[in-house]
C-alpha cells in the first residue's frame, strides 16, 4: 500500500516537473515515500530507480536539494537512495550510482569568507569545490561533507563523521576530521 | 520498600516545585494525563510497546517498528526545542529496554538489535543507533562492504548523554558516565564514572581525575 502510493507520488512528482519545472529531469521510476523539496534555479538530475525516504513519524526529515545560482549543478545517478539527505550546491555535486545518503549533510561552499567581512569568499572555483561522490557509497547520519572533498567508489562512512579531504577506494572512514577506521 | 521511598521523595519533590511555581501542576497533570494515555494507546493497539505507568510526556512520543519496547516506571519525556521521544525498532526481534526513572529529551533510537538504557540515565537532544545504516535491507545488497554491523548497546544507569552525542553499535557504557557533547562512540567500553569526549570517543577520561585536576572537588 505504502509502495503504491510512493509510486504513484513519484510519479506525479516526474511529471509535474516536465511540465512545469525544466530545469529538474528526473529518471523513470522514482520513489518518495517522503517529502522530496527541490528549491533554486540550478540544474537537477535524478537518475532512474531512485529512493525518497525519510524517519517515519518526523516530518523534520525530509530530503531538501538546493541550488544556489543557475549555474549550479546536481546530478544523481541511478538506483540512489537518499534517506533524509541534505544536498545543497553552488557550483556541482556529482553522486554515482547506487549510493546510500542518510541524514548526510552535501554542501559544496562556505557561502562566506572567514574574514571580518563576510563576504563571498574568493577563490572558490568551479573545479576547487566541486564535490564528486562515486559508485556504490554509503554515508552515514549526522555526517557532513564540504566543499571540494572527492569521494571514491565502495566507501562507507560512519555516522557522525565531517569529511574534509579526498578518500581512497574501498575504504571506511570516521571522526572528525575523517581518517581511515578498521571495518 | 525502594520503590515506595523513590515514589515519596518525587512526590515531595513535585509539592515543592509546585510551591514554588503554581502553574507547574498544570503542567504535570497535562504531562501525566498526555503520557497516559500514550501507554495505554500503545499498549492496546500496539502489543509490542510496554510503557510502565507513571509516564509524563511533556513532549511527542513516537514509537514506531515491530520490535518490542519497554519503557520502566516514572519515566519523563521533557521539552525540547526540536523533537520528543522517537523509537524505531527495523525488526521483529529488537528490543529496547528504558530503566525507571529515565529523563529524556529529544532522544533518537535506532534500534535493529538490543539497546539498554540504565535508570535514573538523562538524556539530550542525541542518537541511539545500533546499525550504521538505518536502511538496512538497501546496504546489504550491494559493494564491497556487504554486512551492515549490528551491535548490541548498553548504557549503564545514572549516565548522562549530552546534546548532539550519537552512540553507535557495540558500544558499552558504564554507570554514572558523562557522554559529552557532539562525542560519537562506537565499539566501545567506557569504564564506569568516566567522561567520553571527541569523535570518535577513544577512552573514558575518569571523573574522579577530571575534578581533581580543575580543581572543583
């Protein structure tokens, strides 16, 4: 029952967003069973087969991906499961194919410099903050990652972990900052 | 004989707050009435949740999952700016086990194994997880890391949580512990009256040292 009407609101959700919405391309069978909030002007792309979900009973969890600026960029692969995932991008987020995203904070920008100005900060370019997450990673709850951090395939981080700096393949990761843990 | 004193010395200590500030009965007998209520909610329509009676709910109780859930006598779930009391147990044979007297605030129970909380434990606004991933079903069908682990979690009694503090599977921790702010602990066992602190949490600082060394005995 519940599945069906995931479904069923995927499938409003798909076809509202062709209609209305071009900036969003969502691939063929997508799922929410929560709710799913896109907001900004940038570029959103889901890949098939994905997963909406969130903690029963807690509206607090939903799944938010946000653009900031039209020049922005998400691009989520197929079969992804993001589980109150929250993504929010100003230059591009890349996420590969069957990843597991849960209660992970994605932001891809400090939004303001660390001097006394807080300003934009300088020298954030498209190719210094890009955050790339690969193939078939999973990222705990309550774990955050920032700008500029590329994580490769078969990854498991921990919960509770703040991802600073780029991870090799098949390895696990915890603490903050994440260092490599045994498994 | 134990439970009628501990029962005395909380009614004098609710007459003296109440003393204190009469618009407190009020809300102690919302409290009551709302945490009534859930237990006998639950406990009717959902067999697998126990809650002992008194129960004070200052704040939402969500339980949820086919697991069993046992909640001790003269527990209270306070005010928090987020959230209440949320359980969620993934399967038939999780359990959670609450001790008596338990103050909680805005705790999150993950639970697909055993999680014990002692009595007379408080918490804050933090997480209970016995799984590293909650979507459990979904980590066990793909990659190189195929086995989600799961291990069992036991929280001594008089322990305290502090906010933003996640407990993950296989850890153990001892009586009277101090779990200090945005720590996250996992496979491990704190000694009894110690202070765990950093992410990850390697050993438990004792407390007895701690004072002596800031010097406020």
């Amino acid at each position: 029952m519940r599945d069906m009407f995931a479904w069923f609101r995927g499938y409003i959700y798909r076809v509202t967003c062709r209609l209305f919405r071009q900036n969003i391309e969502i691939g063929e069978g997508l799922l929410i069973y929560k709710r799913l909030s896109i907001v900004g002007k940038g570029k959103v792309v889901l890949g098939k087969n994905c997963l909406i979900e969130g903690a029963l009973g807690d509206s607090s969890q939903f799944v938010t991906l946000y653009t900031h600026g039209e020049s922005a960029i998400i691009r989520i692969g197929d079969d992804v499961a993001l589980y109150a995932a929250r993504v929010s991008a100003k230059y591009e987020i890349i996420i590969g194919n069957d990843a597991l995203i849960e209660q992970a904070g994605l932001l891809d920008t400090d939004f303001h410099s660390i001097d006394k100005s807080r300003k934009t900060p300088e020298g954030e370019t498209r190719e210094r903050c890009r955050i790339v997450v690969g193939d078939r990673v999973c990222i705990g709850a309550r774990s955050f990652i920032t700008r500029g951090v590329k994580i490769e395939d078969d990854v498991l981080v921990f919960p509770g972990s703040v991802v600073t700096s780029l991870i090799k393949a098949g390895s696990c990761v915890g603490g903050n900052p994440a260092k490599p843990v045994a498994c | 004989m134990g439970g009628f004193q501990s029962i005395v010395f909380t009614m004098c200590d609710i007459i003296k707050k109440i003393m204190a500030d009469p618009r407190y009965a009020v809300h102690v007998l919302w409290a009551l009435v709302r945490g009534c209520s859930y237990a006998l909610y639950l406990g009717v329509v959902r067999r697998n949740v126990r809650i002992r009676l008194p129960f004070k709910a200052f704040a939402r109780v969500t339980i949820i999952g086919p697991g069993r859930v046992i909640l001790g006598k003269n527990c209270a779930v306070a005010h928090s700016a987020f959230k209440g009391l949320t359980i969620v147990t993934l399967s038939e044979d999780a359990t959670v086990r609450i001790g008596e007297n338990c103050h909680l605030t805005g705790l999150t129970i993950y639970c697909c194994n055993h999680v014990e909380l002692g009595s007379k434990s408080m918490t804050a606004v933090s997480l209970i997880q016995d799984c590293l991933f909650v979507n459990q079903s979904f980590v066990r069908t793909r990659g190189k890391h195929s086995v989600n682990e799961c291990g069992p979690i036991a929280i001594g009694s008089n322990a305290w949580l502090s906010t933003d503090a996640i407990i993950l599977s296989g850890s153990k921790i001892g009586a009277d512990c101090v779990v200090s702010v945005g720590s996250v602990c996992r496979d491990m066992e704190v000694k009894p009256y110690s202070l765990a602190m950093g992410n990850p949490v390697r050993r438990g600082l004792p407390i007895a040292n701690v004072m002596r060394m800031t010097g406020s005995t």
